[in-house]
C-alpha cells in the first residue's frame, strides 16, 4: 500500500525591504536643506574668515621705523663727507635717511629725504665732490639745466624735471667756497625749495665749523 504524497512546502517569500530610518526630529535629511539654512552656513563660514582675517592681517600704516638722521649725519662726517643734521621748521618730517655708495656712480653719499607740510617729497644729497653722473642720478636722467642760482650763499645749478614735477639745485664745491657738493630736490612750491637749501648748508657749516651764510632771497640767472 502505497504511503499518501507529502503536501508541497510553501515558496519562500522574498525579503523585504529594511525599514527606512527614522529622521530624528529637527533635522532634515542630506539634500533637503532650504535657503534659510544655506544662508546660516554662509554666514557661519564668513564669520570664520574674518576672525582669522584679524587675527593675522597687519596695520598697513607706515611701520618703518623712524629716520635716524643723526647717525647717518655722523657716518657721513665720519668718511669725509661733513653734514650736520638738516634743521627744518615745524612740520616736516624726514622720512628716510642714509649713507652709502650711491647708485649712479658709487660715491659716498648723504641723503635725507623729507615731507613737506602738506605732504610734498623734498630731498638734501651730499657728496664730497659732485660728477655728472652723480647730479644725474639725483635729479633724474630726464631733468634739464635750467640755468643757475644764488640762494643762501652759494651758486646752484637748477634742474628741472616734468615727470614727476620736480626741481633739483646742485651746488659743486668749486663753486660754493669748499664743502660737499650738495643738491636739494623738491617736489613742493619754491618755498620748500629755500627752506631745504637752507637747511642744507646750514647743516654743512655746523659740520665743518664755518659760518652759515644769512638767509637771502633766491635769484635765478638765465
């Protein structure tokens, strides 16, 4: 007697799918941001530059330290070149100083550079005899003789220069009575020009010893 065929097992079902996982409440799945929450992120990110924007960006003032005109006045007088400290009125201010080779012709020398009262370059160049080279280099290889001058006792010769403006006197020992060479440069109106030759041999008769010339008003000569 033959035995009763066995009941066919059921087909397996198929798995299904993990259950998706709950959001947590307050935050919004990856890709749903809205543009409230963009803005916050940029905002946030901008804060961070500019805290580590002030915490390493610099003053952008002038931070050079100030000119040291004494000493370079006594180097100068030091290796043959007597200057003593330019003095100048009240509100000009010497921006730059030094001593050295110069760079047109390699000749020791003296150079203080100045601003104006209202702002205008002005320069006192000295040197223990001038060449053409040398009077190139300070007023500029684009400048023109411009005839001479007598200003505070000594014989200048003027050089004048379109761009930037300026006007350059250069006085040669040969023609001052002994000395440096000096050359004063500005930028400024014929005042400043005065004040700074002025000043310039002034400084050279403090060095030396001699007698400053009295002020005298400017002539120019053809």
């Amino acid at each position: 007697m033959s035995e009763p065929a066995a009941a066919p097992s059921p087909a397996p079902s198929s798995p299904s799918s993990p259950p998706a996982a709950p959001v947590p409440s307050g935050k919004r799945p990856r890709g749903f941001e809205t543009p409230g929450d963009m803005l916050r992120t940029m905002l946030f990110v901008l804060a961070l530059v500019l805290v580590v924007f002030f915490l390493t960006a610099r003053p952008q003032g002038d931070q050079r330290p100030p000119a040291d005109v004494a000493a370079t006045s006594a180097s100068a007088t030091a290796a043959g070149v007597p200057v003593g400290v330019p003095v100048l009125p009240e509100g000009w201010k010497a921006s730059n100083s030094r001593f050295g080779p110069d760079a047109a012709e390699g000749l020791p020398t003296f150079h203080v550079g100045y601003l104006d009262p209202a702002g205008a370059y002005g320069g006192i160049t000295a040197t223990a005899a001038a060449t053409p080279g040398w009077v190139e280099g300070v007023a500029g290889e684009d400048a023109t003789a411009d005839g001479t001058r007598e200003l505070a006792g000594r014989t200048w010769e003027v050089w004048t220069r379109a761009d930037p403006r300026s006007t350059t006197l250069v006085s040669d020992p040969s023609s001052s009575g002994g000395g440096p060479a000096l050359a004063v440069t500005s930028r400024g109106d014929d005042a400043d020009l005065q004040t700074l030759a002025q000043a310039a041999v002034a400084a050279v008769s403090s060095a030396t010893g001699a007698s400053s010339p009295a002020s005298s008003p400017a002539t120019a000569q053809g």
